[in-house]
C-alpha cells in the first residue's frame, strides 16, 4: 500500500464499526501514520490524524502526544508544537525534548532557551541527555557563552556526564562561540567520537581561522564524509581562506564525494563572490544544475550575489527572474547588485515589484536603495526612502545607513542639510561620514565648510590613505600649508601601515594577480610597452597626471612613475594582451581605485573599444567609450 493510500485510510469511527473494540488497539496505527507523515513531511495529513485521535478520546494517552510533538516539529510547525505542548496534563522528557527540538528546528533558538526554566519550575523535571544536547545546540546558534557554560556545568553534575551526544553538542557550541581550544578539550574527552563530533570540531578550527589545526584533523580523521568536507570547506571560506576552500573544493570532487546536501555549493558559491573569479563561479553554476539544485532558495541567492560581484549583472538578473520563489535575502542581493553597478533605476523598480510581492525589506534592502539614489542625485526619491524606511518599516538606521543618506545630500549639494544630519544623528560620526561629506564640500567648491568638516577628520585617528589624500587636496586648495604639512606627516608616519596595493584579472581559465609597483612579471615588457603606447595616447586626449594621488615625498617625475606601475593599469593592459577579442575586460583591486587611474582607464576603453570593469573596495567601476558607469564620483 502507498504511503498516500495509508493517510487516507478511514478516520477512527469507521474503524470501530469495523470491529476495533478496544481503543488502546489503534495507538499503533496511529504512530505508524505520524511517523509516514514526518518521512513525506505530510504536516496537512498530521492534522486530521491529530483530529481523529482527539476525537477517539486518546489525545493523552501516551506516547501519541509526543510523537505529534515530533511531527509537527519536523514538519515545521513550531505554533502547533506549542499549541499541543500546552494542552498536554503530563509531559515527560521526551515532551521536552519534542518541543525543544521543534523551535531549533524553526530556527526560533530564544524560544528554546526562554521555556527552558519551566521544566524545572513547572514539571519538576531535571534535564536528560536530549535535553542536554537540544539546550546547547540553541546556545551556539545564539552565541550565547554564558549560557552555553551554564549548562556545562549543570551536565557535568549530572549523570550523563560521560555522554559523548552532548559532549558534541559541547563541542560545537564552543567552536560557534570562537573558542576553539575549549571545544577541543571537550572533544578530546570524547571516548568514541562519531562523524558529528569530528565535524564539529573541524568547523570550529576552520570558521576560526585556524587553518593548519583544520587540516591536520581533516587528515587524521577516521572517515570523511560529506559533512566533514563541508565542514572544512565552508570554514575556510568564512573565515577567509575563499582560495583554499576552492582547491578542497576541487580535491573532494576528485575523490568522487557524492554531494547529497547543497550546503557546500553555497559555500563555493560564496568564495568566487568574495575572490570575484567569474569563470569557476560559472563552472560550481553549472554542477548546481547538474546535481539538481537550481531551485533550492539559499543557492539561487548565493548565486545572484556572486553573478552581481563577479560584475555579470545581466547573468544575476537572469538567475533572480528564473527563481520560482524569493525572499527578502533574493530581493536585497539583486538590488544592491543593480545599485553598485550604476544601475539605480533598475533597483527601484525592482524595489517597487519587492512591495508588491509583499515582500518586507530591511535595513540591507535600504542601504542599497540609497546608496542607488545618491549615486544618481535622486534627492527626493531617496528622502522618501528614508522616511518609509523609519515610519512604515520601523526600522532604526544604523550609522552605515545615515553615512549612506548623508552621501546623498551632499553630493547633490545640500551641504547644510548633510552638515545638520551629521551633527544631529543618533551615532557618533566616524571617518567615512566626515570623509563623505569632505568630499563633497571639495566637490562643490565650499571652501569654508570643508576646512571645518576638514580640521574635524583631522583629530581623527584616520585609517585610509584616500582620507589623507583628500584632507591634503583640501588643505592645499585653501592655501593652508601648515595643516598641509601635518597631513603629510601623517602620510609618512602612517606608511608602514598601508594596505600594499594588488589587482587582479580575470580571463576565465586563468587569473592574474599584479602587485603595485612589480618588475619581474614574466610577460614584463610587453605590458609595459603597451602601457606607454595608451599613455602617450591619453595624454593626446587630454589626460594629465594627477600626482596628488602619490603619498611619497618625490620628484614630479618620480611622481608619475609612481602612477604609471599601479597594479590596475598592468591588470588592464595584460587583460589586453591576453584576452578573447570581444570580451570584456574584468578587474578586482582591493583598494579603493585612485582619481589618476581612473581617468587613465576612462580614456583607455575609448582608444581600445572594449568594456572595462573594475570592481575596487567600493563599487563596480564600468569603462566604456571614455566614461564611467560613476559619472565620475564615487
């Protein structure tokens, strides 16, 4: 008999009339139908099984209450969890172990910790090793130490303090909460360490940045499965090994690991977002697809993120408009995309259709909103944001998100209302506010609020070389040589410190990383020969040097020797040399692109006819016949 037929079978009435006397003989019938409704996640049929044994007067007779708990919970049914939970008159263990386990489930871990007490106040129960286990794992999903240890210290009181379950659970919530030494004390305790305490113990090392203790457990572990591969490959990535993950990535297809589980696809997926490598992004797409997994929700939204940060926009709209279901995490990725790309039109319509698909966004949806809007001088259009934002959403901006409203007003020149904004906002300006609103007092000539915005960043302890450039460029248009020397020295004391400058190309198959300043790249003197042919030809079309841009007390000369080896111009010119004829150039550097390079590859994508995209610490950069998808203000 099919498992649909057995749902359907005749409610309980109809089966005393055929002869079922004692009521006590349908309990095992019962149970063998909930437990058909958790394997084909039938939470509908649940219902009506929960009707008929309510109606045949056996709603407290055990254990039918706590397999529906068990039902429901894995049914994902937390409320009518909780519903059942309440009515019953005895709940034992396993009630609680039920209920626990149903809110973890739902991702609703507070609940789990809030009801916690009334085991103790209300049924006089002590916790039992599920219980145990069901409590910490709600802690690691909160971080929540404190507890975490509460409850350590409970089970080694208690009389399950040899058992391993929990002791796996211990493992993992140390490892969540960042301490990877105490999980490891834990886990040595550990008499017969199963597949779930390696794992634990794995992903803690490597989610910590730990990643010589990761492999070396990888490698003594007795079995790797797919969730110890997972383990390892998603740590590294969040904790920033994005190109190891990759290459384990690659070693575990190698060994012909089955991935019945889409979880370490994401993490791929999110490696090439944060290292932007295109063509092996396009590669895990097409083995999503191969494996079946195209419709799960969090992959397509990994998926549309790493499209938009890889700089293929028009594939992550592609991806957002085939997904049969989106969230608020689906909506806020293709919006943020189109808006970092220039593209601020496209992320308020995308907005509008957001509401209308009753859609609620956060705070992330309105960042990007925003940061759309004041990128395109769309003053009003991004007040009227602000403003829904807080009224209609509740939402409390946060200090990136008055930085981001701030950038609005005062690119647009509405100098005085940014100035009252940053002065009033319930957060303590930091270096990017003022620094925003620096640039835009620069930008519109107004010397006397720039000077004071400028003397303001100075008592700062300042981070970004750009800062400086700018409070110099300031400084030096007003003719305030002493506060220009200041900044100068400053520049010097804090060279030591500066991020050293890096760029990469990617051309599909291959990717190369170009360092500022680097002499002894192999193809060296065609780059650089190419390099002069579009630096004599820019400066035919207008482009002078901006030496401003070089913090080294030199020469003039020197100066502009020191820009013409910034690693984006040698990235560009090998994308040149190497590339397919007609595809488009693409470029990741880790700092913030510089005014001279960015009026250089202006005009370089006019002399050569191509696209050039270049993704910096901020936003996407697109080249195209002599202008830039900015317009020149980023």
């Amino acid at each position: 008999m099919s498992p649909s037929n057995f749902l359907s079978l005749l409610d309980s009435q109809s089966i005393l009339y055929l002869g079922f006397q004692d009521l006590s003989t349908l309990i095992p019938s019962y149970l063998h139908r909930l437990k058909l409704c958790t394997k084909h996640q039938a939470p509908s049929n649940a219902k009506k099984i929960h009707a008929q044994i309510v109606k045949s007067g056996l709603n407290q007779c055990q254990p039918l209450p706590n397999t529906l708990l068990n039902v429901y919970g894995k049914c994902n049914l937390p409320q009518d969890a909780q519903c059942l939970f309440e009515e019953m008159t005895q709940r034992d263990h396993v009630s609680w172990a039920s209920i626990l386990t149903a809110y973890n489930l739902a991702k609703l871990p507070n609940k789990t910790v809030s009801i916690f007490h009334y085991m103790f106040t209300v049924d006089r129960l002590q916790p039992d090793h599920f219980v145990y286990a069901t409590l910490l794992k709600a802690c690691a999903s909160l971080c929540a130490l404190r507890l975490g240890k509460q409850v350590h210290a409970r089970f080694v009181l208690s009389p399950f303090v040899d058992d391993d379950v929990v002791k796996s659970s211990l493992v993992d919530m140390y490892a969540k909460c960042g301490l990877p030494s105490i999980a490891r004390s834990v886990f040595d305790s550990i008499v017969v360490k199963t597949s779930v305490s390696w794992t634990a113990m794995l992903s803690g090392y490597a989610r910590s940045g730990l990643k010589d203790e990761a492999m070396e457990l990888f490698l003594r572990a007795p079995a790797r499965n797919l969730y110890s591969w997972t383990a390892l490959i998603s740590g590294l990535v969040q904790s920033g090994y994005c190109i190891d993950g990759c290459y384990m990535f690659i070693e575990m297809r190698r060994e012909g690991v089955d991935i019945s589980d889409p979880l370490v696809l994401s993490s791929v997926v999110g490696a090439c977002s944060n290292l932007a490598v295109l063509g092996f992004g396009r590669q895990t797409h097409g083995l999503v697809i191969g494996s079946g997994y195209e419709s799960c929700l969090f992959i397509s939204n990994a998926l549309v993120d790493m499209y938009a940060k890889c700089s293929d926009i028009l594939a992550a709209r592609n991806v957002f408009y085939r997904m049969l279901h989106r969230d608020v995490v689906s909506w806020t990725s293709m919006i943020v995309g189109a808006a970092q790309h220039g593209r601020a039109e496209e992320a308020l319509d995308l907005y509008d259709q957001m509401v209308l698909a009753g859609v609620k966004p956060n705070e992330v949806t309105f960042i990007g909103l925003i940061y759309a809007c004041s990128h395109a001088g769309l003053v009003s259009k991004g007040r009227k944001l602000f403003k829904a934002m807080i009224e209609d959403y509740r939402i409390n901006p946060s200090l990136q998100l008055f930085t981001c409203f701030l950038d609005l007003l005062s690119r647009s020149g509405h100098l005085d209302e940014a100035e009252d904004l940053i002065k009033t906002m319930p957060h303590d300006p930091d270096e990017p506010s003022w620094a925003a609103l620096l640039s835009s007092c620069k930008h519109h000539g107004n010397s006397e609020m720039g000077l004071r915005i400028a003397d303001r960043l100075l008592n700062l302890n300042l981070l970004e070389p750009s800062t400086y450039v700018l409070l110099s460029n300031v400084y030096a248009g007003a003719g305030k040589w002493e506060q220009m020397s200041r900044v100068r020295k400053l520049m010097a004391d804090m060279e030591v410190k500066r991020k050293p400058g890096y760029s990469s190309v990617d051309l599909g198959k291959e990717s190369q990383v170009f360092h500022a300043g680097e002499t002894c790249h192999p193809m060296k003197d065609e780059i650089f020969n190419l390099l002069k042919e579009l630096d004599a030809e820019t400066r035919k079309r207008g482009y002078v040097p901006d030496t401003s841009y070089v913090l080294h007390d030199m020469e003039e000369q020197e100066k502009e020797r020191e820009l013409f080896w910034h690693s984006e111009r040698w990235a560009v010119a090998y994308g040149l040399l190497k590339a397919v004829p007609g595809t488009v150039i693409r470029i990741v550097k880790n700092l913030r692109v510089c005014g001279d390079c960015h009026a250089f590859l202006k005009l370089t994508s006019s002399i050569v006819h191509k696209e050039i995209i270049v993704r910096d610490a901020t936003r996407y950069h697109h080249f195209k016949d002599g202008r830039c998808s900015c317009n020149d203000f980023w």
